[in-house]
C-alpha cells in the first residue's frame, strides 16, 4: 500500500471511501516512506504512558523546571529524555544530552591555591567528572602543567594550579 494524500476526494462515492481509508491506513502502519509529516503536536501529559510491547512512544511532558520537553518510553517501560532547552554556542556553555548527560565547558583561571570555580548554571544533580586542559592561544609547541580538578559538586569544581603565578584552562564538566 502507497500513502496517497489526496485519497478519499469531496467527490468519492461513500461505498468506495473503506477501501480508499483502509489502503492509507496500511500506509500509514507500514511507515510508506512517501509519508511526510510536516510536524507532530504532541499535547503535555501529566503522567508517562503505560509501555507498548516492541514499541516506541514518543511524548511530551514538563521537566523538572516546569518546560514541555520531549520524550520517550521503550518498550521495557524506560522513560528517556531527549530534550531539554537549546545548546549554547559560546565559548562558555553547555548541552543537555538525551538520556540526562549534560555537557559544560569554559575558560577559566587558576592558581597555587586551590579555589572553587562556578558553572554558569549548577548540573540539576552533580558533576560526574571535570577535565582541564592548559590554554595559551600563543603558545608554540607544548608544555606540561601540573593542574588539577579534585572535588566536584553541582555548582562547580575545586581546582590548582601546582606552580606559582596563574594560568587559563579550559574545562569541559560532565554531570546530571
């Protein structure tokens, strides 16, 4: 069967429109390729819906901050999210993963002394890891630093530098 859209007319005799709505239908079951959506209104549920056996379902809900997101149950009854706001295309930023991994990265400084340096916006959970990378736009070849990223939280790493004076680092933060 062939999704055809401009199936049934104004003008198709009432006795025909079965075979007609039934052939689309088909279509429509068997995921025809030539069957575009233009887009998908989903309304906000209240609550997940209850899992289909060897499905997928596709919803929207509200977040933990109140916002209509998408997402999605497996058939097992896992419910993921798959969105959650924009990614921010800065030097300093984050992105939110599906599934609940977020991503956040920056500049920041540091030090001999071990300091806590703030997200932007706090991981909803807490951070799972900080990476550091020594950054120096004009250095030519490379160096080796001694730098350090040692305890996370929600809101931010504590971080050194081992030598004296200061220097930039870029961080990437993976938390939840």
């Amino acid at each position: 069967m062939v999704w055809d859209k401009t199936q049934p007319t104004g003008s198709s005799k009432i006795r025909n429109a079965p075979d007609l709505i039934t052939d689309n239908w088909a279509a429509i079951e068997a995921g025809d390729p030539t069957l575009k959506y233009e887009k998908l209104n989903l309304n906000k549920q209240s609550v997940d819906p209850t899992e289909i056996t060897d499905a997928f379902i596709l919803f929207a809900k509200a977040n933990t901050s109140g916002d209509t997101q998408l997402f999605g149950k497996d058939s097992d009854g896992a419910s993921i999210q798959l969105t959650n706001g924009s990614p921010t295309i800065a030097e300093n930023g984050e992105c939110f993963l599906p599934g609940g991994i977020i991503l956040k990265w920056g500049t920041t400084s540091l030090s001999n002394t071990r300091i806590f340096r703030p997200y932007s916006t706090p991981f909803p959970t807490n951070t799972l890891a900080v990476m550091l990378t020594y950054y120096d736009p004009l250095q030519v070849g490379l160096e080796s630093y001694g730098f350090v990223a040692n305890g996370y939280e929600a809101g931010g790493f504590y971080g050194y530098f081992a030598y004296n004076g200061s220097r930039v680092f870029k961080y990437l933060a993976v938390g939840y």
